[in-house]
C-alpha cells in the first residue's frame, strides 16, 4: 500500500493517466508488450511505474525498470515519483552512467538507456525486471531502438524460462508503427493504448518573416513584448544549445531585473488562477527538495556519440559560463533599457544543468513576478513545466550530423520537424488557453519535415555494431531493429571493425553466397571486447586498446582525447574588425605558429606530426594549470582544454577498469615521450586509422599539376593535401595517416603523421 500526502493524491487526480489505470494494467496482464502513448504532461512517466507498483510488479524479486534517452529525466523523474509515492530514494533510485542512488531494497529504477543496455550485456534475460517501460520512444534514440529490438527477443525467452516479464513502450506521440507494424519487431502488433490528455487550445503565431541568422536576438525581442504587453502565464522559450539558453537568459535579465526579496510596486502579477492549487502544493516541498539532490558530475563527461540527448554531448563546454557573469558584460547595442518595475524571473533548463537548477523550474516563481524558462529541447516532451502560457519557438533544434565522405560528425543547428515543433507548441495549453510563437513564417513551417528520423538511419554504426557484437549478436543484420540502418552503413561498419581486429576474419574458403553471408556476421574477438569498453569510437578504442606498450599509455589517452575534441586551436585567420585588432590577431598568430613549431619538436617527435602538435599543447597546458591566460597567450581554446582534461580522466578510469594492472593515472607533469615510444605511438596511431592512409604521389605520376604535392586516397579520386600549418608541411613524407579529410579551399587532411614505408600493409 502507498500512503501519499493528500495533495499529492488530490494532484494525481487530475492526470489523464489515471483514468485509464484499470485498462492499462489489464493490458498489461493479459499481454507481454503494451504500447502507451499521451500527450506530455498526461502522467505516464510518474504515474505507470506506480501502477505497476500497486499491482505488485516489485513484490517479488523482480523489480521495476524504467529508461529515459535522457539523464535529466532519470534523475528528476526517479526524485518525483519516490516523493509523488512518499517512499525514499533507497526504494525509487535513479542510475545514471557513472553515478546513482540504486540500493538492494530498489523496486523502481530509472536509469538511461545506455544503463540498461551495458546491463544486458552482463545479464541477457535482465533476471532482476520484472518489468521494464521503454520511455520517451518517439525520441527514437539509437539506444532506445536497439534495447526495444532487444526487449522484443528478452521477454519471450523470460516467459519460456517461467520468469515473466513484460515490456511497455511509452510515447507522447502517436506516431508507434514503427513499432506496432513490424512483424520482425512484434509478429503479433502489440495493443495500443492511448490517453486522452486534457489539452487547452493553443493558438499559434507564425512570423512574417523568418530570422535566418540571429533567431537568438528575435527569441530575446519576442519574449520581452510578451513579458511587457500579455496578461500573467508563464513563458518557455525554446533554443538549441546551452551557450545560447546562457545568452538569452543574461539579457532577460538584465532587461528585466527581479533582485530577490524585492517585490514589484504597483501591478505585481498573481499566478494564474488555475495554477495556485499547483503553487500551494509545490510550496510546500520546496526548500527541502532541493537541498538534497544529487548534482551530475560534469568529469563524467561522455565522449561516446551514441549515449544520451544530443545536446548532452557537448557537456560542459558552456558550464563555466553561470548566470552572474552577467555583471561584467558590457550592454549591447540594442539591449532594452533596464526596466526593475518588471521583474522576470529567468530559468535556464538544459540536459547538464545540475538538478537543484532543474529543480527550480517546478516550483512557483516568486510573488510578482513571471516565469520566464529558457531551455533546449529536453522541455519538448522529457520535462512539463508549470503554468506555461507562452511558448516561444526558434523552430531550430540542435543535432549531430555525419558527412558521409569525410567521415566527419558535426553539430549543426538546423529546421527541426513539423511533430517537434507542434510538440513545442502544446507546452503551451496544459493548464490554460495558450499562445504559441513560431519565429518563422508559415511557408517555413510548411518546409520542415513532418517528422524527425530515427537517430539510427543519420550517423556511422560502427561502434553500435561493436556495442552489439560484444552482445554476441553476430548476425546484425538480423536484428530487428525498429527502423534499420542502411545494409551499405551495416556493411562498412563490419568492414572497418575486421580490419581493426576487433571482429574475428570471416573465413575465406566457400561459396560467394556463403562468403557474402560470413562476412556479415562475424563474432567479436577479446580485442574487440576490450574496445567495446571504452567510451570513444571504435578507431579510438583501437588505439587505446594498443596503449600498453613501452608505457604509451599516458600519450595514447591524451591523443586520442585531443583528437576527439574539435578545434583546440583559436581560429586566428578570422577578419579583423579594426587595424587593431588586426595586429593583435598578426602577433597571436605568429605566436601560435611559434608554440606549434616549438610542441612539434624535433628529430623524431616530429614525424608524429599534428597528433605530437596535440599532445604538446595538451602537456604544456596541463603543466601550466590549465589557465585561460594560459590558453589565450598561447592560441589555444580553453573550452576544448577543459574538455580533453575531462576525457583523460574519464579514458583513465575506463582502461584501468579493463586492465587494473597498468594502473595508469592523469599525469599532469607528464614528460615528452622519449624517440622510441614516439616510433611506438606512430605505430598505434596507424593501427587505429589504417583505413585513413595516404601515399605522396610520385614524380612519374604528376601527369596533371593539380597532384604537386597531392596524396593519393583509397576512397578519394582527387588529391588531397597536407595544410600549411601542419607540422609536416615541410616534410611531406611518403606516407601519412591522417584523422579526417575536410574541404575549404582544397582537400586538406586534418591530424597528419608520418607512416614509414615499410609498415605499409
Ligand atoms: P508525461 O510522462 O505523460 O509527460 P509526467 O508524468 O512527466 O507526464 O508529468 C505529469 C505531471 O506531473 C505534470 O503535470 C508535471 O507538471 C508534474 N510533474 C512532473 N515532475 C514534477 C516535479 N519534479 N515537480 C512537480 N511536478 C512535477
Ligand atoms: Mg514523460
């Protein structure tokens, strides 16, 4: 029996969910796998795992799952419901990648998805669930998608073993075919159930005209003649990336300043009607709440391309930047005039913000003044926010994207789709009618797509098919996959993980058919196991996996954190606003080049090329305490140091737990490397990009000028080139490997060293 406060109760009551708590969990009784879908905010994270609770579901010794794509939602998710339920956090927990609150009496865990995953990979039958709710599905995050294919397989061997399990898929859109119409997925449609949410009409405004590069400034504009001209009711914004929610946030309020304690004279705004019972019942917790949250640990910053929400993947960069930087900056040009009559009080919301900040936006604003949060996507449909009215919508959202040529993966901010942006726009009518402003045009809106693809069929899959692999899933390609990948992108994963010897070589004898068949399925090989533990992509891992010898380890994880963050390096060649500057940008670059020469180093080291230009930095960095005086003398980006300080200790602490007896550690006066482990890193570093290896054209070659200088590719028919600035420029030597390719004015190969000719394959 639950014994909940009485608001709480009274609360729960008005939840779409809960009317539908009888047919629910008799689907639930008469089926393996239900499928739920409701609006945001209708109940169903907070409220089915406590169904299942009642029902006894946790009774026995199973106990209750639930997965997020999100760790913002696990954690404040697993904080509701123990509260909701009046039960402590030993008994509803949360687990998170690297830390949580999971004790032996649990019965209701929330964990992100990739959680779930590695435990499937030390237990296939998941022996301790006796249920697990697949939530936020319509995300389709790669993780999500693989762990329902998996699911789908898990709970019919449970069954047949006498250990029942069920499975329940939750989305808040209806969009499940996917899931319900794939008979390789479910050969008998699962049913669906859907929840009628209690929606106010919202009425959307498009703009006249769409912002095509500075939407941040037209987000600030709107929201201001929101927050001076409308009625009381709270306003979400919606940006793409944490620096922006920072930015906006620091202009609000410096527009709008709510000094704590001070009280607005004259016309301060009461909540809304609707949402004072909410208030009254939210005051009441307050305080103590907070206090005794967890905060996410930013060290554990994931360089893995496949964990949890997209934005979460450049943790940290922005973090630094708090709120009270706002003293030192100078008021732009078109800043509204401070007005204290006014008071805003301006929340931003993001997957990495620590939860006491999460937390706050649950709670009432304070007395006269208007809720204003600003946040990324996780306010889509992870989070629902109190009181929101107006919602303001950039129409972008942040995401990876890969090139297939290059081989490189980037952020980019871009359209978001049609589903996504509806989505945003209900926030706006949970409690009342509300308003929705799209700062684009209609004819805009009507270019977006109607719904956003599965994360899966948009990036490379070789470390999922690694991840897969050390599942002893050896056939992927028979892998019931939601939506699949790309037989092409399935093919050159499998390809790249033989030639790093993280898969076994299919045989080579048979028939073509046979061959075409093992070629597709080859098993992992205690390479590949080793590689699969370590939270980079599978080149990397390979590297990391090598590092043991001639005591390489330190380097190798310093390189291969260095290679992983993008762009440590100021862009110095930028255009100069005035003379001044001009000259300043001259002496920093001759400065830079100066230091790139001096962390190239000399004789041998040299041949390591860019990746010995890395590792200097990296190690003159650390030397010097890693300071942004230090990082800005020396034309270095102190973010990307930050981060590659972040990555070594957590590659640190991942090859320690692979192999304790190296013990490595976070050298932070770490020696250069002596002549022979220099020759030993070439070495790693050739084994990890083998595939990325390039060959000088000869004399007798040059039938065309274009290839003076050029390098010869196996994937590319025209040259490319070693940059001006790399180390090697001058040397151009026979053979190279190089990180990426990227195209500016030429082909340059980005992240050179030297390979000699006889470790030529
Ligand atoms: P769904 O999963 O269907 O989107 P939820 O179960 O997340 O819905 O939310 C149901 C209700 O619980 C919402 O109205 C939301 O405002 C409220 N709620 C969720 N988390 C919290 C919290 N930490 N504090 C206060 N209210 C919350
Ligand atoms: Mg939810």
């Amino acid at each position: 029996p639950v014994d909940r406060l009485p608001e709480i109760q009274e609360a729960r009551l008005r939840l779409p969910v809960l009317a539908e708590e009888q047919v629910i969990m008799e689907a639930v009784r008469e089926n393996s796998f239900v499928v739920l879908c409701g609006e945001t905010g209708s109940g169903k994270t907070t409220q089915v795992p406590q169904f299942l609770y009642e029902a006894g579901y946790a009774s026995g010794s199973g106990i209750i799952g639930v997965t997020e794509p999100r760790r913002v939602a696990a954690v404040s998710m697993s904080h509701r419901v123990a509260k909701e339920m009046n039960l402590s956090t030993r008994l509803v927990s949360y687990q998170i990648r690297y830390e949580g609150n999971v004790t032996s009496d649990t019965k209701i865990k929330f964990m992100t998805d990739g959680v779930l995953l590695k435990e499937i990979q030390k237990d296939f039958l998941l022996q301790r669930y006796s249920v697990i709710i697949i939530d936020e599905a319509h995300e389709r995050s790669v993780y999500t998608d693989i762990l329902i294919g998996l699911l789908s397989r898990i709970v019919p061997l449970r069954n047949k073993k006498g250990l029942p399990m069920k499975l329940i898929v939750m989305s808040a859109t209806l969009r499940v075919e996917d899931f319900t119409e794939n008979r390789k997925l479910f050969p008998v449609p699962p049913p669906v159930i859907k929840v009628e949410a209690r929606q106010f009409p919202v009425s959307v405004h498009f703009n006249k005209r769409t912002p095509l590069d500075d939407y941040s400034g037209e987000v600030f504009q709107k929201t201001c003649k929101i927050h001076r001209m409308l009625p009381p009711g709270g306003i979400l914004v919606f940006l793409t990336g944490q620096a922006e929610v920072h930015t906006v946030c620091r202009r609000l309020r410096r527009a709008f300043p709510y000094r704590r304690g001070h009280v607005a004279n004259g016309e301060g705004e009461e909540a809304p009607a609707d949402t004072s019972e909410e208030i009254r019942r939210f005051k009441k917790a307050k305080q103590k709440k907070t206090a005794s949250l967890p905060r996410i640990d930013l060290d554990n910053y994931s360089a893995l391309p496949v964990d949890e929400g997209d934005e979460d993947r450049q943790a940290g960069i922005d973090d630094e930047e708090g709120s009270d930087l706002e003293l030192d900056d100078p008021p732009e040009d078109n800043e509204e005039k401070a007005d204290p009559s006014l008071p805003l009080y301006v929340l931003p919301l993001y997957s990495l913000l620590s939860p006491e900040q999460q937390a706050k936006v649950f709670q009432p604003p304070p007395p006269g003044t208007r809720l204003c949060v600003v946040a990324t996507n996780v306010a889509e449909t992870s989070l629902t926010i109190p009181g929101i009215k107006y919602v303001v919508d950039c129409g972008r959202v942040k995401k990876r994207f890969y090139d297939r040529v290059t081989g490189v993966s980037s952020f980019m901010v871009n359209w978001t789709s049609q589903a996504s942006a509806n989505q945003r726009a209900g926030r706006a009518g949970r409690t009342e009618p509300g308003h929705c402003y799209r700062l684009y045009s209609s004819a805009v809106f009507g270019e977006f797509s109607l719904f956003s693809e599965a994360e899966i069929t948009r990036r490379p899959v070789e470390d999922l098919v690694l991840q897969m692999k050390d599942l002893n899933i050896d056939k992927v390609v028979n892998f019931p996959f939601p939506t699949p990948p790309s037989a092409e992108a399935l093919v050159a994963a499998e390809q790249l993980l033989v030639s790093l010897g993280a898969l076994e070589e299919p045989p080579r004898s048979g028939r073509v058919k046979e061959m075409e068949q093992a070629r597709l399925s080859c098993p992992i090989s205690p390479l590949g196991r080793a590689m699969a533990s370590f939270p980079v992509s599978p080149r990397y891992a390979k590297m990391l996996a090598l590092g043991k010898q001639q005591d390489c380890l330190p380097y190798v994880i310093a390189v291969v954190a260095a290679m992983t963050v993008r762009e440590i390096f100021e862009d110095l060649d930028r255009p100069a606003a005035n003379e001044d500057e001009s000259s300043k940008l001259a002496q920093r670059r001759a400065r830079l080049a100066q230091m790139r020469r001096l962390w190239a180093g000399q004789g041998a080291s040299l041949l390591l090329g860019d990746l010995m230009v890395l590792l200097g930095a990296v190690g003159a960095c650390e030397f010097a305490g890693c300071t942004p005086k230090f990082c800005e003398e020396n034309g270095l980006r102190y973010k990307a140091m930050l981060e590659i300080r972040r990555l070594r200790g957590q590659l640190t602490n991942a090859v320690n737990s692979v192999c304790p007896e190296v013990g490595v550690f976070v050298d932070c006066k770490m020696a250069p490397p002596t002549e022979s482990q220099v020759v030993c890193l070439r070495q790693i570093v050739l084994a990890g990009l083998g595939d990325h290896l390039a060959r000088r054209v000869q004399q007798e070659e040059l039938l065309d000028p274009k290839w003076r200088n050029g390098y010869k590719t196996p994937l590319l028919d025209e040259p490319v080139y070693i940059h001006p600035s790399s180390a090697l420029f001058k040397t151009l030597p026979q053979f190279v490997v190089y990180q990426e390719v990227l195209e500016t004015t030429k082909m340059y190969m980005k992240g050179v060293s030297a390979v000699e000719p006889e470790w030529v394959p």
